[in-house]
C-alpha cells in the first residue's frame, strides 16, 4: 500500500511539472498574442480613426426570432458615428414579433431599411440565405464600399464600426472579423463559457489565424467569427458572395479558408468592449449552439471531437489538481505544485480578465472544462449518430467524415 502511494504521489509530482510547463506556454502564448495583435478598442485612439475618408458603410443584420435582442442592437446602431452608414435588417421567417420591435425601434430613420424573407430555398443554411438576400435585395447594400455582417445578439458601442475600418485600413485587410466581448450574466457562463470560447480558440490561435496566407513556412490558420466580419465589397464579390457557402452552418470560417485559397489579407482581431453579444440566454441554447460551433469547427469529424475533449479533461482539469494536490504532499512536491498552480492561475486569470469573466471562471476553471469535456463528447456522439443540428429554425443533418473521410494515412471504412 505505502509503495502504491509513493508512486501515486510520483504521478502527481510529474503531472504538477506538466501543469507547469503548460500553463506556462499558455500564459506566453496569450501574453504574446494581445501585445503583438492590435484590438478594435486601441485602433479607436489611432489618428486615423478619426481622419475625414468615409468609404460608405452597409451593416447587415440576419434575424430569426429575435425580438428581445434584435431591438438593443439597432439602438447601438442608431448611435454610431460613422456619417456613411445604411443598415439593412434581414428578417428571415420571423413569427415572434420581430418585424414590430424593429419597425418601431428604427423609428423615421432612413439609414435602416427592412428586407422581409419567407421562406429558405433547399441547400441553403438559414442565417447564410439571410444575409444573401439582405445584400442583393436592399437599396443600402448596393453602392457600399464596405459591408459588415453582424449578428442579432450583439451590441455595438459608440465608434465601433470607426474602429473597425480603421484596422482593415491600417493593416491592409481584405475582410476583418472582431471577437466580441461576451456577456456574462448566468452561472454557466461566468463558469463555463470563457473555457468554451478558450477551446475554440486553442484549435484556432490567433497569432495562426492573423499570419499572411503567403508565408509558407509559418503556416496560417484560417478562422473568423460571424458575429462580426468587415468586407472590402471587391473582395466580398470575388468570392462569390454568401452563395459561394449557401449550406455552410458556420458560414465565418468558410468564407475565412476561401480567403486563404484565394491569397486574400484576413485578420481576426479582438473587438475589445466595442462590440458585444450575449450569443446564449438559456443553458440548453448555449449546450446546441457550442455543439453546432465545435462539430463544424472540427470540420464534422466526430474522432477530432473525442481527442479535444480528452485533451481539455487533461490540461485544464487534471494538471491544475494535481499541482494543488502537489502542495499538500511536502517537501519537493511543493516546488512542483507552486509552479504548477501559479502558472495556471496566471493564464487562466489572463484569459479570464479578456473574456470579461470574474474570479467565479479562474476558481472553477476545472469544472469548466469537465462541462466544456461533455460538450465535445455530447457533439462527437450527435454527430456519429446521425442526430440533426438543430438551427435558425431549420435542421441540418451533418455526415460525420471520421467514418467516409479518415485522416491520411488510416484505412477507409468499408460498409458492408
């Protein structure tokens, strides 16, 4: 028994230095990112975010059943800056009252205009018909230079879309997207929440994510975020437009990979408190919506979904026990568990202080990431099951490429 111990004990010690050595690079790794990554809220202050070039602005804005969210984002938009600004609202099969929240909150304003959709055509995702016939069927879109694509559920803050042409502006961009500040108001997404958007973004770093598609030896990651992507409208076009991924269920990293292949400038920027949305007001949304997000995210392979829950579970459950266990064991233990334990409230105070998260996410981070575990694994058996994602009032049934497209290198299935 006393053996069994001592090795236990040598596990925990060995686990605490892991810990260590991980959160470390974690802590760098972020530390790195948000020095060498301007946010939209620093871009606010450059001079040219006040210069007099106003290339005209055409904000889109896809809505499905949003009539207790939609209103507070055309408020912030009523409030912005920009002097070049048309807003097309894009109600897309609404039932719930929407159509009147909106008419009334837009008021006389004649920046806004309502573009009313009825039905969805087969082969089309929801949200991407939506924002197809916001484009081609408004008088507001038609002559913009530029075009953002916002969600329902965010709120943008007094210069935001300033900000955001200035940074497609200053670094050359071809289409910008801006991670927005969540809102933390429920207990699972002050606890659950910032690991979930963690995760998301350890398979697509940014400092990955923002590299030149034509360096090619540091390879790029394509990623961007639909709850805000600015386009050059040259660019947009030359894409193909939203028809170009008409049944994309995340539709931002689609168009992100095609702006990759075709040699265009993407970057994917933190939008600081300037925007902000609040993406789920239930748990069983949230639990849908994230599934929905790590299943395309893992380019419907149910087998990558297993392996980033596995690895969640270990680094950011298990290390951080066994560092605090670590503690408790005496002599060098110690040294190992206070270096363990340091450097994971250390990144995860870092990452918890730019999700907009209190000390409630640092404290139960583990308990975030066993729940965060559950998602990928809830999102790996839908999809080996054949279970529909269930979205924008439609349902989609994804084919799970484990099974018809393995990785290179391993045997197809065969069906007998």
């Amino acid at each position: 028994m006393d053996a069994l111990l001592e090795i236990l004990g040598i596990v925990v010690v060995l686990l605490a230095a892991c810990g260590a050595v991980y959160w470390s690079v974690v802590a760098y790794r972020v530390v790195s990112a948000v020095r060498a990554l301007p946010s939209a809220a620093q871009a606010l202050k450059w001079p040219s975010a006040r210069t007099n070039h106003t290339p005209s602005v055409c904000v889109v804005v896809p809505a499905h059943n949003e009539v207790r969210a939609l209103p507070n984002l055309i408020r912030s938009l009523k409030a912005q800056d920009w002097p070049a600004m048309r807003v097309v609202i894009a109600l897309d099969r609404c039932t719930d009252g929407t159509n009147a929240a909106a008419r009334s909150i837009i008021g006389a304003d004649g920046r806004f205009e309502i573009v009313e959709i009825d039905e969805c055509p087969d082969g089309w995702a929801g949200k991407v018909h939506a924002i197809h016939a916001g484009v081609h069927r408004s008088e507001g879109a038609r002559d913009a230079e530029l075009l953002i694509f916002t969600d329902a559920d965010c709120r943008f803050e007094i210069g935001a879309i300033r900000a955001a042409v200035a940074l497609r502006q200053r670094r050359g961009l071809d289409m910008l997207s801006l991670l927005s500040r969540l809102a933390v108001e429920s207990m699972f997404e002050r606890v659950i929440q910032p690991v979930a958007s963690f995760e998301l973004l350890r398979q697509y770093p940014l400092e990955r994510v923002n590299r030149s598609p034509e360096d090619t030896v540091r390879r790029q990651r394509p990623f961007a975020n639909g709850q805000f992507i600015l386009f050059r409208r040259e660019a947009y076009e030359r894409l193909g437009g939203h028809e170009a991924v008409r049944d994309e269920l995340l539709e931002d990293i689609a168009f992100a990979k095609l702006a990759h292949a075709a040699r265009m400038k993407a970057g994917c920027l933190l939008a600081g408190s300037l925007v902000r949305c609040r993406m789920y007001d239930s748990w069983k949304r949230f639990e849908a919506g994230w599934k929905r997000i790590y299943i395309e995210a893992a380019n419907c392979r149910s087998g990558r979904l297993r392996q980033n829950a596995l690895r969640l579970a270990f680094t950011g459950a298990l290390l951080p026990v066994c560092s605090v266990a670590a503690l408790f064991l005496g002599g060098a233990a110690v040294v190992a568990g206070a270096a363990g334990t340091g450097a994971w409230l250390a990144a995860v105070s870092l990452i918890a202080r730019s999700a907009g998260a209190g000390p409630v996410a640092v404290l139960a981070w583990p308990i975030g990431c066993l729940a965060v575990t559950g998602l990928l694994m809830g999102a790996a058996g839908d999809l080996s099951a054949g279970r529909p994602v269930k979205w924008g009032g439609r349902e989609y049934v994804r084919p799970d490429r484990s099974k018809t497209e393995p990785r290179k290198g391993e045997p197809a299935a065969v069906s007998v």
